[in-house]
C-alpha cells in the first residue's frame, strides 16, 4: 500500500454562525489548498462529509458538489459521505484508501456542517436523526407532553450519555466533580486555540453550577450547537514529493460500524474494536501514543473513551484524568485543541477538525496549545447511535514522519 | 488491481409501495446473499446507496447501518453514500475500489430508496432535492402562484429534460413520435421483467395521448415515482475461487462530476467524459458493447445518451433507434429491462438495479428479456443537476468472463 500524507489542512473557527454551509466549506477547502501550497485544480478526487444539512437547509442530496463548485472544482470525482458524527472521518478513510490504493495521488476530503437554524430545535431535531427515528418516535409517544415537550429541548445523544454516565459512575466509582474537571481542562485548551467555539479558565464549582441538561450531565459538560467545517488535502509520496511540502503520514485508518455487545467491557464495543485494529494497523501500542483527539461530546465520554482506547485499565479513566498526564502539560495531552466540549461540534466536520489539530501538532504548529515532543497523535471520532454502540466509529493514527 | 467480479444480486420489484425502506433493503440484500450462496456473515464491508431518505422518513443519518442490522449485519464498516439517482452507482464504485485495492474481498453495495407518501408532494420535493435548492427557491419565487403551484406538481428534473429536449429538437430534428418510440420499446421490456413497475405493449399514439407533464414530455415518457432496492456483492478473484459462484466482471468503473461544457457536443458533459474514460479502462470500444442500461429518467435522454456515451455520432440518436439495433431483438439492446421508465425509478437504488440486469443477462438468467450472446454490458447512471449537467454520472462496463 502506497504511504499517505496529510498535506495540507484548513478550517473555519468553529461557531453559531450566520454563514452559509457553502460559504463554510468554501473557506476550509481554500485554507487547505493554500496550506499545500497548490492549486484547486491539482485534486484528483473529493469525499465530503456532511450529516444534517438535508433536515437543516433542505438540500439532501449533491452537497459536496455545491460546496466544492463553490471552491472552483467540478469535473473530477466527488462523493458525498454520511455516517453522522463520523462522516468527515469516513470521508478521510474513503479518501485514504483512494490514496493508498494508488488509484489517485491527491485528494480532497472535506467536512462540513451547518446545525444552527432560527428555530433552535431543528439542529436538535437534525442530531437526533443521528439515532434510529422509528424508535424515537415511538419513544415520545410513550412520554407524557410535559415530558416529551422537555425531551425535545435537548438532543436524544444527551439523554444517551446520562443513561452511560450513570452505569460508569456505578461501575467506576466516577464522580460528577470528575466530569467537570474534564471540561475545566478542555476549555482551558479550547480558550489557547483561536478556531474554537468557546474556551477559558473555568472552576470546577462553575462547570457544576451551571444548568442542568438531563443528570448527571450539566450545560459546561455537554458539547454545543456548531457550524463549521474542516478539509485535509492527502497525497501519496510521490505527488508530496513533488508538491515538496512537510505532511502528517497516515499510519492507521480505520472506521467499523457497532455491534451488540458487553457494556461492562470497556474494549468490547466499536472504540475498542476500531483502537485496536487501528494499533495494530500503525505497529504502535497505546503507550507510544504522545497526544490525542478524543470524541468528548460530553465531558465522561472523555473517561470512558480513556479506557475503551486503551490509554487506562478498565475503572481507571477518572485516575489517569486526576494524575494529570492528558493535561496539556502532561506527558499525554487529550484534546489540546479543546475537544469537542470547548472547541464545538458541527457534526459533519469533527473528524477532520481533529485531523487538522494532529497535523498541526505534529508540524510544530499549534501555538500556545502545542504539545511538547508530538510526534505520534491519535484521533478517536464516533457517529450515530444503535442498540447500545455508535453506528460508526472512526480512529486515525498520524505520525510527524 | 485485483480483478472484481459481481458474484450475488438481488432486487425487489419496483413499486409503489406500502412498505418500508428497511424492508426493502433487507430483501434486496438477503436476495443478493443467498444469490451468492454465501452467508451475511461473510460480508467485510458495506456501501450503501439512498438519496432521499432525510426528507421522505426524516432518517437523514446512518440509514444503511439501520437497513442492514435488519440483515443481521452488523459490526463491519458501513458506509452512507449519496450522489442523488447516481447514489448506488457511486455505493459500486467505492466498493469496487475496497476489493480492486485488495483492502478487502468481500463487500456488500446496497442502494435503496423510498420515495412515496402520503403526501405526494413529498416525493416529488425530495427529487428536486437533487438540484440546487436555494436556486429552486428562487426560481419559485420568480413564477406567479398558479404557475409555481403547476411547478411544484412534477419533480424540477422533467422542466430539465424538457428544456434539454427542446433543444435536442432543434439540433438533431428529433420529434414527439421519436420520444414516443423509446417508450413503447421500453414499456415492451419492461413487460418481460416481473421486477418492473410497468410495462407492457403500447402504440406511438397512446404514448402521445397520455397528459402533459410540461412540453414536449408526455406522462409516459416520464419515469415515474417509484420504491425499491438493489444489491450486490462483489468479489475479488480469490474470494469467487472460494465460493466457486459465477460472476460478471467489472472492467471498468468509473464515476465524475459534472462541469461547465458546450452543450451542443455530446462528448464534453459528464456522460461523455465518463464514458470515455471507462471505454479506456476496459480497453474496449462502443461498439465492443452487446447491450447497455441508459439512465432513461425521460423518453428523450434515451436518443441524447446514445451520441453521448459513444454509440451515434451527434444527432444520429433518433436514427439509431429507428434502425431497430438498440431493440431487444436488435444487435445492441438497451434498457431490456425496461429502463427507468418502465421498471421504475427508486433514485437511490436504480445504479445497482442496472448492474443487476446486467449480471443477469450476462449469466442467461435474464428469461423472456434475455439479449441474444450478451457478452459484455455497460451501465450509465446520472444524478442531480448543477448548471447544465450532471452533478454526479457513473459508467460501468462489465463482462461475462
């Protein structure tokens, strides 16, 4: 297989924005080009991600042909990528195996997402159509109107992640002040990093005063309503060798879908499954990991995900929190760019945001959030929601050479 | 790159129908398994087709992890792809590409679509969908009430056709009767396909006599709303020695984007282009091909596809039917399944139903409407609209050995 490189990368900052998707996707995709020191016209072939814009904007269908005709490309093969909170990231796969594959030497992968709407509930509405709606329907039905009028305010995911949280705190003995130490570290990275959302130096007392979404879960531990969008230009090495720009190398890529499973064993669900088969594709164990992006959609999702990657035992995510080895000045920094909790999460365009922040991690250019000695990075990115287990889950592991 | 072969198909009739998408998809890929007399178990990875599911079902996310849990598969990679009615086309051309590359031996292609409703605007709403909707919108904008109300009856795409119709008119000397005989031989084929919608034996003057859906396009030459899925599974060489299974092999897949282009040279849209390309990478010429399924959504695109992909020089279209070659007693037969416009037009499955026909005709197991020495098949598929042409168009040439 033919070695893959990140070239070139490029997004918007992250926020509730009065931008069009178009005009989103138009400046990541140009930001990225420019990165890699090319032209528009030098990609061979582009897989956008995208999930909502159907239930947001109404276009369902050719979003990645409009977008990218909005960046001066047409002609060449384009496909429109959804396996929701990890299109962008199976976009990046189809991409790389495009690359790999020795089929093309320069790709286009794009993602995007636009969730705000002037009726706030539609970007909930979109999220939940993440999970199946069948069964979100009959589950409403089954609620009283005060309830049901209640649920509606947030999306199902929260109501998700409170039912994990509340088994992970019975299992691990985690603690609500542990989720919010979580989120006092992310938006500390989020606040050094200018494309993020939100960010700044938060007490743990002011994440847990602040409202509650559905228990455990409080507004500062949930990550929020987003748009933005995020492209990464790949090549192969002699098209990189040609373009003789410094790249990110590609040493895992890989997206499985979920799977009924024992919620008790932190590796048997589609994290554990994809991390693994992602270590075993890069040659590396957990421990050569220096840095990583986790999926903190919420705040536990971070603990959780530490054991079901592989970086802590089982019941042991709160401790390696507490030792402070993921803190930016730990020896194992999770989320320097502030996680999905601080920097945002427009949905369709987070896999690629935290390949973009592994890029610059590992170029050396990440600013006041850099992370010391980055020379391995790991991206964790996980969509949708069936039967206990994400749809999809996505992990990359990028190396600085 | 590994030879690819498309060992199982299976498809459900075309219809409108009272059932649900999932259904649909669960049959058309148990029916593609057991053709293949395999297990689902045996499936590493799946791409899956669906255009318009966000705005007919409201499942705008994770649609085929859905559909194939009903299948009992779960667990493996699952991708969502989307380019409009070249949505299950694009599904074949990545999963060609997961077995070419050997990154895998055996995958799953699924396409799948549910377009009726209660109300049946919404179908009709959704295939507009496939254009660009900001420019819908202002286009109805534009048109007084009566005339925006009319607009708003058919699907955006049949104003295309008839506008590409009206000057296909005035370049090639077509006329209604021309348009007329594509339906009546279509309708014929489709007679002879239990999985067809329609079908049957018409006359040039009924076609005619039916109503007019917008000038110069009458009812029948109009493909209609329609329910369906399609599968296949395809196979590397080694894999297809293992299961021993006979096959059809993929020689070329090829799928582009649309672009700016000077209309009136047949060769320089998408269908050109990708034609071209796929003649190249079978190392085959037009008239190499036993028999070919054209993207029919209108009688007319029929005789504007001939000259397109390479089979009539420009404006020889209306000639080469009238020879009776393209008949399916004739020497070059298409749409012997009856074409979108008999067989119907689910958009996201219809690429993979093509492919479907092809393999069967290529096997002798296509029965009333089996071509005569069908040794090697293409298929051209074409979705959405973005100024003057195509936004996504698929070719694939597939031979018997």
């Amino acid at each position: 297989m033919e070695t893959v490189w990140v070239v070139g990368v490029g997004m918007t900052r992250f926020a509730k924005s009065d931008r069009s998707l178009r005009s989103l996707a138009v400046e990541a995709t140009a930001a990225a080009v420019e990165d890699a020191e090319m032209q528009a016209g030098d990609i061979e072939a582009a897989f956008v991600g995208n999930g909502a814009a159907g239930l947001v904007t109404g276009q369902e269908m050719i979003k990645g042909q409009l977008m990218l005709r909005g960046a001066g490309i047409e002609g060449i093969p384009i496909f429109n990528i959804e396996n929701a909170c990890a299109s962008a990231s199976s976009a990046l796969h189809l991409g790389w195996q495009a690359v790999a594959s020795e089929m093309h030497d320069v790709v286009l992968c794009l993602g995007a997402e636009k969730l705000t709407h002037e009726d706030k509930t539609v970007g909930m509405r979109a999220i939940s159509a993440a999970a199946d709606v069948e069964l979100l329907a009959e589950r409403a039905a089954a609620l009283g109107a005060e309830d049901a009028e209640d649920a509606a305010k947030r999306s199902y995911f929260m109501d998700v992640y409170a039912e994990l949280t509340r088994a992970y705190m019975a299992r691990s003995g985690a603690t609500a002040e542990d989720f919010a130490a979580v989120a006092v570290k992310n938006q500390h990275n989020g606040g050094l990093n200018p494309r993020a959302q939100y960010g700044g130096d938060f007490t743990i007392e002011e994440i847990l005063a602040s409202r509650t979404i559905v228990e455990p879960l409080h507004l500062l531990m949930c990550s929020p309503i987003s748009d933005g969008a995020a492209a990464v230009v790949l090549m192969s090495d002699a098209a990189k060798r040609r373009f003789g720009r410094p790249g990110a190398r590609i040493r895992a890529s890989v997206v499985v879908s979920g799977s009924r499973h024992d919620d008790s064993d932190p590796l048997a669900g589609s994290t554990g499954r994809a991390a693994a088969a992602a270590f075993e594709e890069a040659e590396l164990e957990p421990t050569e990991i220096d840095f990583a992006e986790l999926h903190d959609a919420s705040a536990p999702a971070e603990l959780m995900l530490y054991e079901q990657v592989g970086f802590a035992s089982a019941g042991e995510g709160p401790a390696l929190l507490a030792s402070g080895k993921t803190a930016l000045a730990g020896s194992m920094p999770v989320n320097a760019s502030g996680g999905l909790l601080s920097k945002g999460h427009p949905i369709g365009a987070t896999g690629l945001a935290q390949i973009c922040e592994l890029t610059w991690q590992l170029r050396g250019d990440a600013g006041a959030r850099q992370v010391e000695g980055a020379k391995v990075g790991l991206a964790q990115n996980g969509g949708g929601w069936i039967e206990g287990d994400s749809a999809a889950m996505a992990v990359h592991i990028l190396s600085s050479k």
